[in-house]
C-alpha cells in the first residue's frame, strides 16, 4: 500500500505534517514529520515532501494524515508493481 | 470565583518583549497572564490595559504593538492559526485589535513564544528576526519602500529559507496611511483599527519568524479525541462544502439572500445591488468563479476558504496572489458600483500589494466617489482621476495614490475624518463611520448586525459579535432571534456572538470553524473539551461564557473607557442610516428607527452588565470579575458608575 497525494485538491493546510509529527512524537512537532508541505503564496505552487520515516502509521487502522485530510487529496492505494 | 490550576500545555510558554528606542529584547513567562484570560487577545488586551498610560497617544513610542498567538494555535485544534494584533486604535484612541489567520502564529509559538510585546520607536528602519532563540533587531533599509510581495521575496532569498514566516507592512503602513494592515503570509491582513499604521510608526517593517519546536498537550490521548471529533463534526457538516469557496460559492447564485441582506451600494446610497451587476461580477463562466485557480486554506484549516486568483484577460492580464473575499464584493464591488471581475479582483490583490486595509479602502474611498458626484471635489483636486461610479481603473489608480501619499493621495493619507474637516459642506454625513474608522458595514437591514458593529469596541467592524441574521446558518441552538430585519431578542444573539468570539481570539480558533457560519463546527462544549486536555485545566462551559469571555470584552471596554471620552453616544450606528430610507429591493423603506434601535441597546448593556444610562462599566460588575485593580482605574478618572 502507498500514499499517494492528489495536487488538485490540496488545500496547503499542513494539516498531514503535523499530525504525522504527533504519530512520532506524541507532541505537534512538525520538524519531526515524515511530510514537510511547503506552500509558495505568490505563485501558488504547493510541494509536499514525503521521506523514509513514514511507516505508514503501523499501529493505527489508516495512514493518519489519509485520515484527517478532510479536502481528499491524500489516499491510501493499492501499490502495483511494474515488471519487465 | 475560578480556581486557576497551572497551566500543563498548548503554551509555547514565553512572552517576547522588545524595545524599539532601546534596542532590548527579553522574555517573561506566558503563565500568569494566560491564567487570567486563557490566551491570544486576552494577552494583549491585559498587558495593554496594565502598561499604557491613558495619555498615550497611537503615534507615542509608549503605544505597544502586541500579537497575540492563540492557546491553542500549533496543535491539531481544527481552525486554530489566529493571531491577535492590538495596539491603539488609530481612528478611536482606544483599544485597536485585528485578527489574522495564516502560518505565522504557529510557527510563532514553535519558536517559543506565545506573544510579541513591542514598545518604543527606532530610528531607522529594522525588521525583527526570530529564529527559535536566536532574536535580533536588523537593519531593513533594503525592504524599506518595497511591496508586500516583494519584501517577503527579497527575505526569503536572503535569508536563504522560502519556509520563514513573514509579517510585514507595504508602502501603506511606512508612509502611515491611517488604513493600513499588517499582511501574513502574503495575502492574509491584520486590517483594522491601522495596527500597519502604528508599525510603520514604529519604523518595523517586518517581522520574520522560524521555528523548529513542539507543542506539547497535557492528556495527548484525550486531546486527539476531542480533535478526532471535531473533524467529524467538521466533516460531515453539510455547510463545510459550501464554506469551501464561500465568497464565490453564495454570492454566484444572483437570488442568494445575502445580496438582499448584507450589501450597501453606492457608500450606502442604496442596499440593493441589481441584479444584471451580480451576474456580470459573479457568474461562473466569465465573472470572479473563472480567475479562481484554486483554493488554500490556513494552518490545520478544514474549513479552506481562501481561493487562489489569476486575472487571464485585459489590462491586468497576469496578476495573481491568494485573496477574494465577501468583503470584496461588498467593499470594492458594490460601494463604488464596479461590476468588471477583473478590475474588481486586480483593485482587492492590490489592497493587499500596498498592506491597505480593504474595509478602509472601501469605505474610505466610496466616501470619496460620492463626494465627488456631489460636486464637494472635481477633477482638479483628485490630479485628473474621474471617480466616478464603476470606474475600476480609477479607483485602482487612487489605491495607489493613497498607499504612496501620492498628490490627492497625500490629501487622504491621514484619515477621512481628517479629509472631511478639510473639505466641510456637510461631507462628513456622508462618511459612514464608527466610533472614527470607516466602516462597509450594513445597517438598515440586519439589525442584530448592526448593534454589534455599532458597539464594537474596535470601532465599526462586525467581529464582536455580528450575527449570520439567519436561521440557515450559524450553530444551533444559540440563543436570539434571527429573523434577520427584527429589532426584538437580536441582542442575545448579539451578546452570545460576542463572548463565542472572545474565546476564539483567545484560542486562536477561526470564527469560521468555530461558532459563527457553519450550523455544526466547532462548539462551545468542543472549546471547553479542547481546553481541559490541551492545556491540563478543569473549566466548565459557563466558566467560559460567563467569565473568560466576558473578561475580555471588559478589558477592551475598559480600555475605552480611559483612554477616551467613549459612552453610549458612541454606540449609534450612522446617522446616514437613520436618516435614509433603503431605496429598492424587497427592504425597500427600511433604515435604523432610533426609539427600536436604543432598546435594543438598553438590552445589550443589561446583558452585559453595563450601565442601561450611560453604556459604562458597573463597580460590581467589575469586581465580580476579578478586576478591581481597573475599577480603581476608572473610578479616578469619574468613569465608574458605582452600582
């Protein structure tokens, strides 16, 4: 299963960053977020970073920031895998 | 009386405090203060009221610029970004407050710091850097003069990080323009009451702010189940689809009762806007709906209301930024009669460009049109500009004029109240103001609006305690009457309004998300459940409503009270508005009838305590309070009525 982030319907919100950083940390931390969602106001391009430390909230029954991305863009799919 | 626990968490735990004259900077804990007012405004509002002198005036380096982060802003809280700017009103003399959303607040408190305290005056040009504890005042003369967008442009590449966060002033606020905001974010204002004024006073153009910290929560586990409902709540409340896109959402259907209700055409020569300038302004195929290119929402937002805009045709042909709003529609479309989406959106992104306050811009500069239909002014005075009704271009060259003190702009830059002494003939009538700022209110239609923005302590703006004035929105129950022309039981719900939104400055919590659109977002009992496990603490509902709140209604109230001669006089809407009757529409005929309006005020104050006679503050309403300290205060001035 992967995350997969839909640019359409990304608000900015950084929502996913920090509850991701209270899944790791227990505080709202969000240095210590396996997402960094970085916003340019001017130009209206949004980046979203995911790295390795997610680990796709383990103890819980979905992904956290799938959970509370209440706009939709983030998804918990299927990962297919392509084979030569 | 209330039992103060310690404060466990949500606070960053310091108040920053810096002096301007003195280049100093230190730091005092947040506690005792939170303690008193739970946060944010009420923060501000205390430090405010204990440390300026009743003779200071806005422009004296004794006035203090405060922001207040709300408790609960950096954690998961649904909706909590807000930040609080107070400082002396520039139009009142009294207690000035704008409230902002954005990123800024939590990246704030990330770095340490629950407030910023800022005294004094410097000299030259600085701007404040705060990178967790590393804090300096730097020189700023490379950003002096530049627009908003520019200078977080030239910060952000200099200090080598696009995630800094930047509170700055434009042009507007350097040059003091009276109506000038702090911006955000780029695009999010601190707009009224000229706290931009006060900064450009102050010679700080900026603010940059980075932090690497946490928040830490008292019960962690108890707090994400009250966060895990609130989304619920916010989730499955239908309204939250249609907050989504608000502005462009309601207003594109031409038949939505808010264009009936909430507008005034012409500098409220009318409150009725036809309906062929709806359509053209608002249609979804080539009006406003069609340069939105998306929609962002502020930090832990679920609400997302800010839509993105890129003009794709005529003369403003590639100009884009975050940014139109309802006050949009009813500031620079239907005060001046402008009905071309373009022009319209290019005039609301330029507000922001200059750091303008676009309440300011709009009432301030309708007044001005108006005169000049009049005859009061010609083209002589305003350099050449015909501003005459609907002239976009007009009005977005005069934006400019008055953000740069350009000729007729210079003539305008120190307020209207001013520019109305200069020109006489009666024009001050037509200056629709209160309490000294300008206003694009509505009055003569909404009545439970109109008491609240007649009696705002932050003079003519409706975020004490306006009411939706309709039963298809806003939470249910609460308390009033929402037949929105009705003059009977509109100040429970005035007064109700009130305290819900003092508790939102205080936590930081949008009025959007919390108590004010949606039918079902945030409650009061969600704030308490949210405070109890956020912060460690053991409050009631009525602890909140029926003390926090009114606490700090009380100390802007009181504020007032010393630093002007404000009473119930001040506490009538526009005399335009009681003397002129709605011209077309189905509130054809209405206005403000004095005898109604004033029982309707008696009824205010006897909620909240007051004086029916005088609309002042009681001893024992004070000292029940706790705040005997500021009873004294007002009895040495005569203020205090002794009941």
């Amino acid at each position: 299963m992967k995350i997969i982030r839909n640019d359409n319907l990304c608000y900015a919100c950084k929502t996913c960053q920090l509850i991701c950083s209270f899944h790791h940390t227990n505080t709202f931390w969000p240095e210590r977020s396996s997402i960094i969602v970085s916003r340019n106001p001017q130009d209206g391009t949004i980046k979203w970073f995911k790295n390795a430390s997610c680990d796709q909230c383990i103890n819980e029954k979905e992904p956290l920031c799938v959970k509370y991305c209440i706009y939709g863009a983030l998804q918990l799919v299927k990962e297919v895998k392509e084979y030569d | 009386m209330i039992e103060r626990r310690d404060i466990k968490g949500c606070l960053a735990g310091k108040i920053l405090r810096v002096d301007l004259s003195n280049k100093k900077i230190w730091a005092e804990d947040t506690e005792k203060y939170a303690k008193k007012t739970l946060g944010g405004r009420g923060i501000n509002s205390l430090i405010m009221i204990n440390e300026i002198a009743p003779q200071v005036k806005w422009y004296d380096p004794e006035n203090l610029l405060c922001f207040g982060v709300g408790s609960l802003v950096g954690t998961m809280a649904p909706g909590a970004c807000r930040v609080d700017v107070s400082t002396i009103n520039v139009f009142s003399g009294g207690k000035g407050s704008a409230n902002v959303g954005g990123f800024w607040g939590a990246e704030l408190k990330y770095a340490g710091y629950d407030n910023i305290i800022i005294i004094g005056k410097s000299e030259k040009a600085v701007y404040l850097y705060i990178n967790d504890n590393h804090i300096e005042i730097r020189e700023a003369n490379f950003i002096w003069g530049k627009t908003i967008f520019e200078t977080e442009k030239i910060l952000q590449q200099k200090l080598g990080d696009n995630d800094i966060k930047i509170a700055s002033i434009g042009p507007a606020g350097e040059n003091r323009v009276r109506g000038s905001a702090i911006i955000i974010d780029t695009a999010r204002a601190a707009g009224g009451s000229g706290v931009g004024c006060v900064m450009g006073d102050k010679r700080l153009k900026a603010i940059v702010v980075r932090g690497h910290g946490k928040i830490e929560v008292a019960e962690p586990e108890r707090f994400m189940k009250a966060v895990e409902k609130c989304y619920r709540q916010c989730k499955n409340e239908p309204n939250t689809k249609m907050m989504h896109k608000a502005p462009l959402n309601l207003y594109s259907d031409p038949e939505w009762e808010g264009w009936n209700t909430n507008i005034v055409v012409k500098n409220g020569q009318d409150d009725q806007w036809e309906k062929v300038n709806r359509i053209r302004l608002m249609n979804f195929k080539t009006g406003v709906p069609n340069l939105q290119k998306g929609v962002r929402a502020c930090y832990s937002c679920p609400t997302g209301c800010m839509p993105y805009m890129e003009i794709n045709k005529g003369k403003y042909k590639g100009n884009k930024g975050e940014g139109f709003w309802i006050n949009t529609i009813m500031g620079h479309a239907c005060r001046f009669n402008i009905s071309d989406p373009e022009s319209v959106v290019e005039s609301w992104l330029l507000t922001n460009e200059l750091g303008l306050d676009g309440d300011y811009v709009a009432a301030g500069l309708s007044w001005i049109f108006e005169l000049y239909e009049k005859g009061m002014i010609n083209q002589k005075d305003t350099d050449g500009l015909e501003l005459t009704w609907g002239n976009g271009d007009a009005l977005n060259k005069l934006i400019k004029k008055l953000a740069y003190r350009e000729g007729f702009g210079d003539f305008l830059a120190d307020g209207m109240a001013e520019v109305a002494k200069k020109i006489g003939q009666n024009s001050e009538y037509y200056l629709i103001q209160v309490k000294g700022q300008p206003s694009i209110e509505p009055f003569r239609i909404p009545k439970g609006w109109a008491l609240a923005v007649s009696t705002s302590p932050v003079a003519g703006r409706h975020l004490r305690g306006a009411t939706m004035g309709s039963n298809k929105y806003g939470p249910k129950p609460r308390p009033g009457n929402f037949g929105v022309t009705d003059y009977q039981n509109q100040a429970k719900g005035v007064v109700w309004q009130g305290k819900t939104k003092e508790l939102e400055d205080n936590l930081g919590i949008c009025n959007y998300v919390g108590t004010w659109s949606g039918a079902n977002f945030l409650t009061i009992a969600d704030f308490t459940e949210l405070i109890n496990a956020g912060m460690g603490l053991d409050l009631t509902e009525e602890d909140l409503m029926n003390h926090y709140a009114v606490i700090g209604r009380n100390l802007e109230k009181a504020f007032n009270t010393l630093h002007t001669g404000m009473s119930r006089k001040d506490d009538l809407p526009p005399k335009r508005f009681q003397e002129e009757e709605v011209k077309s529409g189905p509130y054809k005929g209405y206005k403000i009838e004095e005898n109604k309006y004033n029982k309707m005020l008696d009824e205010f104050y006897e909620l909240w305590g007051w004086d029916k006679k005088t609309g002042m503050q009681t001893r024992t309403g004070l000292e029940n309070l706790g705040l005997i300290d500021i009873a004294e205060k007002i009895e040495k001035q005569g203020k205090l009525i002794d009941k």
